[in-house]
C-alpha cells in the first residue's frame, strides 16, 4: 500500500522504490529466467533431437511418439496412476481418521503427534533404505513371519516385479501420513464447537456427523491437501531410486526417473526433454482447476 | 427427547456440553466434568487404534537401532526385531569412518561434512534474499512486483525436473557448475517460492502504524529492515531455518544433478553406499549410515516441536 500513498506527481517512474525493486532483483530473475524461461526452453528443446548436447534442430513429435512407444515410459506411467491413486485415498482416510481419533480430547496428545509427524522429518533416501531393509525377503518381515511357524508367508514386495509399486507405496505412506493427519487435525480444530452441540442436541451419531457436516465443511482442507499430495505425487524420485533403483528390471521405474536417466545417464536429452514436458502437463492438469476454484471467480486470497 | 439424549450418549460416549454447561450454571452442587469410565469401549478403540499407528511409526526406526547394534553373525541368524544378544558400536565407526563408495573409502563423515558446506551457507542465503525479498513486497510494493510473485508461486508447482536441465546450462555459463556454489544458488532458487510467500504474509500481518511512524521519522528501506522488521520477526526466522535446513539436508536429487562427486551430500553418498553392487552386504553398517544421515533433522524436528509442524504447513507446498 505504501507504494501508492506517495509521489502523487511521480516525477520518475523508474527511480521511485529503488531498494525495493533492487532487493526483488533475485526474485524476478528467478520467476522470470529460471521458472518461466528455464520452462518455455525445455518444452521448445523437447521437439528436437538433441541427443548429448542441446540443439535446435526440429523433429516435430518424434520424442513424444517414441516416448509412448517405450515399454519403460508406459511402465513408468502406468506405476505412478497405480501409486498416485492408492497413496491419495490411503493418505486422505489414514490421515483423517487419525485426526479425527487425534481430535478426541486424547490424552498425551503432543507424544502421539510427535510419533506420527517424525518420518516426515526424515529423506526420501534414508525412508527408501529402512523399507528397503524391512521389506528384506531373506531377514525382514517376511522372514521373522516364517520363523514363527507359517513357513509359506510370502510377503516380499521389492522383489515382486508385480507389486513391487505397493512395497514403494507402504513407506511412502509411512513417510507422509504424519503430515497429512497434521493438515487435517488443523482443520478439524477449526471447526465452530457449536456445530458439534448442535449434532449432539439433535442426536446424531458422531461418524455421521464427520461424514455428513464436518468433511463437507472442510472442503478447503480437503482440497488444499490433495494438491500437496498430488504435487507430490508427480515428482517421486529419491524413493524409488533409494528403495529399489527402478527394479526388478524395470518394473518400479517412475517418470522422474526417467527423465534424469535419459538426461543424465542415457544422453539422450530429447527423450528427457519431452518425458518432463509430460509432467509438467500432468502437474498443470491438477493444478490448473485448483488454482482457479481458488483463485480465480473473483474471490481473493492473499 | 430423553431416549434421544441416552442414545446420544451412549453412541458418541460424551456427554452433551450443552447440557454439561447448563448444569454448571444453575446448580451449586459438584463442580467440573462428570468423571468419565477409563476403560470404556470407546476410549479403547481410540487409544488401541492410536497406539497401534504409533506401533507402524516406531518400527522402522526401532529395528534400525537394534540392527546397527548387531555384528553382522547375528543378523544373519536372528530376528530383525530381536534386542542385539551384544552390542557393539562397530557398525557406526565403520559407517561414520571407513564406508566404501567407490574408490573412497572413508565413511559417511565426508559426506556429512559436505552436506553441512551445503546447509549452512545455502540456508543463511535463500532465507536472508526471501526475507527481504518478502519485505519488500509487503511494505514497499512496486508496479509489477505481483506479477513476478504470481510467476513465483506457480514456478513452485512445476517438477524440478522441467528446469533442471536449463540451469545447468545457466550454472555452466557463470562457471559454478559442479561446485558448491552452483548448489548454494540452485538452493536459493528452489526455497524462494514458499520463504518469499512466508515473509510476504508474516510482515503484510505486522500492524502499518510501525512502519508508517518509522517512514515518518524518516527511515529508510534498510533502516526499517533491520531497525524493525527483523528484530520483530523472530519467530518467522527460525521457522523458516527449520524448513531449509531439513529440505536442504533431505535433498537428494539435486545433490546428484548439480554437484561433481566429490562434493555429493551425505543423503547421496548414503545411497551409494547401500545400494552399491560390490562387495558383501553389511546390514548393520548400512543401517548405523542411514540413522546418521537421518540425525540431523531429527534432532532439529524433536528440538524445535511445534514450529516444525508450522515449517511443514508452510513448506508443504515445496514437496
């Protein structure tokens, strides 16, 4: 506001705020070089077929036609729906209910709390390598289940081709639950108590009342949550090259990965190029109606 | 109606405020809460679900402990969620000291050092251009300056990797490829998003008088900084050291993309560690390796406790 209170004759456009505009230089630069540019440039370079080195030379949308003929991209889109899917419910109904269980004016709250939110304290590295421990065939889960007595316990995920997605899934969960029930716990205690008296006056049972009054009352919650999850979603990367580097064969493979291994690895810079657009699309598709129900229709939110 | 309030508080297991609250008001009698079974069905179901979650989230890092504590005879023979018949703190000498990833064989502490080469300059840095880089857009707005915010904050949705190839390029021009201060900056870039919307929104909810009576007694941009806005701001700083150092320390992908090996973060030399192909598997030594990249932000979320948890709100977003 006080931009607009002074200088009323504004004798120089430019040279007025010039501390501001000095210290917002990073920023711009940022926004506009790296977010914008950086951006507009690997979407340009993805219609090429630039291989070690980045260059212009068009080949319309060869890299995308080759790209959704490799066996690896579909794998690796066909792992993230699968992931994305179960690990937005299973993050939404495990943090909920959490925070609903969390809302109950429970004793040793805060140690609960500090319980549930510590993975999220820890990497997606050191996540991926303690699973990757416990989801040890040979001494894991697996293995301490069959000594007890059931010998034909099969439960050895990362070495499944088949459900090996789910075995990344399980400590994805435990990572980011805590978070999710954090969010939610927020929510909850945002509620109005009289809503509450006023259910319990008209006699209505308590999981009706989550499910009929108070889920539809924290649709900001909901959906301010679902973006994060999602946005996380799109860039799992250090999980998977943690827990099981893309295996067995290439049956774990994500797009992030794909796009560092081409880029990086395979020199194949087009390809990488053209899987990243990919995401970006995919990321614009979640995050496009979010920002305008948000945003957008006239209401304003700083 | 009576059925009704019964039904209700058989089912819910409160009882009505309303009627609790009423209660208290007209009559003299005993005062406070009605005291309440401890062992009823509902609080059985609350606290057995509760704990048993608390059971999921502990175990991870409970077998890590007790691994690491094992020699490597005993692994093979016992139960991973067995107490060590004898402890030894070999593994973790061996994890901090002599670790092999490829030619290198001394231990995690190189990387450890890295990452704190990373860390700390890369955190001072990032918070103190977005802090008043945030200042600046609350209190001193220009012409232009939201659109450049509107760019910021949706850059901060797209995947790293669509811009991680052009910042290579951008880091190879200004030659600080490879090298620390290549990550230093891409740290910056990539914690500008949500530090700048932090400050932005934390000094726009500081009162206007402040800052209007420091304008009229003729302040200037950086005496109002650092005169006012920053000895108020406190709380805001440190929750926003929480989030970079944890993001930062927790970083992986950039650490591989931006650095030359010699320089890699502990988070990257940790993998490379556990999952290389050579050699024979120590367990325990990979387990003492992981429980000492992962101490560093435990010990800042156990230390800073609620602001964390505020951090995390904030930095959510970031990923």
């Amino acid at each position: 506001m006080a931009g607009h209170t002074r200088g009323s004759g504004r004798p120089n456009q430019w040279l007025r705020n010039l501390n501001a505009k000095f210290a917002s230089v990073p920023m711009i630069l940022t926004a506009v070089v790296i977010f914008l540019g950086g951006t507009i440039w690997t979407v340009v370079y993805s219609f090429t077929n630039s291989k070690l080195l980045p260059r212009l030379s068009f080949v319309g949308l060869d890299q995308y036609e080759r790209l959704w003929a490799a066996p690896r991209w579909l794998m690796s889109v066909q792992n993230l729906v699968i992931y994305g899917f179960f690990s937005l419910v299973f993050s939404l109904v495990i943090g909920f209910v959490l925070a609903a269980l969390m809302d109950q004016k429970i004793r040793f709250e805060n140690t609960f709390r500090t319980i549930m939110l510590y993975p999220f304290a820890l990497s997606f590295i050191v996540t991926g390598l303690v699973w990757q421990w416990l989801l040890n065939p040979e001494f894991g889960i697996q293995s301490v289940v069959r000594s007890l007595g059931w010998t034909s316990f099969a439960f050895d995920p990362l070495y499944n081709s088949n459900i090996v997605i789910y075995g990344i899934l399980i400590a994805a969960l435990w990572q980011g639950t805590g978070l999710v029930m954090c969010l939610m716990l927020a929510g909850l205690r945002g509620i109005d108590e009289d809503i509450w008296k006023a259910t319990r006056v008209d006699g209505i049972p308590m999981w009706k009342t989550y499910l009929l009054v108070i889920i539809p009352m924290m649709r900001g919650v909901f959906i301010t949550t679902l973006v994060i999850i999602a946005s996380g979603i799109v860039k799992v990367y250090d999980l998977v090259v943690a827990q099981t580097s893309g295996g067995p064969g290439i049956a774990s493979e994500v797009p992030a990965k794909y796009v560092y291994d081409y880029m990086f690895q395979a020199q194949n810079l087009g390809q990488g190029f053209a899987a990243s657009t990919m995401m970006l699309v995919t990321v614009a598709i979640i995050i496009v109606p979010w920002a305008y129900l948000e945003f957008g229709g006239g209401r304003k939110r700083a | 109606m009576p059925e009704i309030v019964a039904f209700n508080t058989i089912d819910a297991g409160i009882e009505p405020e309303a009627e609790k609250v009423q209660a208290r008001a007209t009559q003299a009698g005993p005062r406070g809460k009605k005291p309440r079974r401890a062992l009823s069905g509902r609080n059985i179901m609350i606290y057995g679900t509760l704990i048993v979650m608390a059971l999921y989230y502990l175990l991870p890092l409970y077998v890590m402990v007790m691994t690491s504590l094992k020699g490597m005879p005993e692994i093979r023979l016992g139960n991973i969620f067995a107490p060590p018949l004898e402890i030894t703190f070999e593994p973790w000498v061996k994890a901090w000291s002599s670790a092999c990833t490829g030619l290198n064989c001394d231990g995690l502490s190189r990387g450890f050092w890295n990452s704190v080469r990373i860390t700390v300059p890369s955190t001072i840095v990032s918070i103190a251009i977005a802090s008043i880089n945030g200042y600046a857009l609350a209190n001193w707005r220009f012409k232009g300056a939201d659109l450049f915010f509107t760019i910021l904050i949706v850059g901060a949705f797209i995947p790293y990797q669509v811009m991680i190839y052009p910042i290579v390029i951008v880091l190879r021009e200004l030659g600080v490829y490879g090298s620390l201060t290549g990550l230093i900056i891409v740290h910056t870039i990539f914690g500008m998003p949500i530090l700048t919307l932090l400050f932005r929104n934390y000094f726009a909810g500081l009162p206007e008088e402040l800052f209007k009576a420091a304008r009229v007694d003729g302040a200037g941009f950086w005496t109002i900084y650092f005169r006012i806005m920053l000895p108020m701001s406190m709380p805001i700083f440190v929750v926003a050291m929480i989030l970079q150092v944890t993001g930062i320390w927790n970083d992986f992908l950039f650490g591989v993309v931006f650095t030359r090996p010699e320089y890699y973060p502990m988070t990257v030399q940790l993998n490379n560690i556990v999952n290389s192909v050579q050699g024979v598997k120590e367990y325990n030594v990979n387990m003492a390796a992981t429980i000492l990249t992962g101490a560093v932000p435990l010990f800042v979320y156990f230390v800073s406790g609620r602001l964390f948890v505020r951090g995390i709100a904030a930095g959510a977003v970031k990923g």
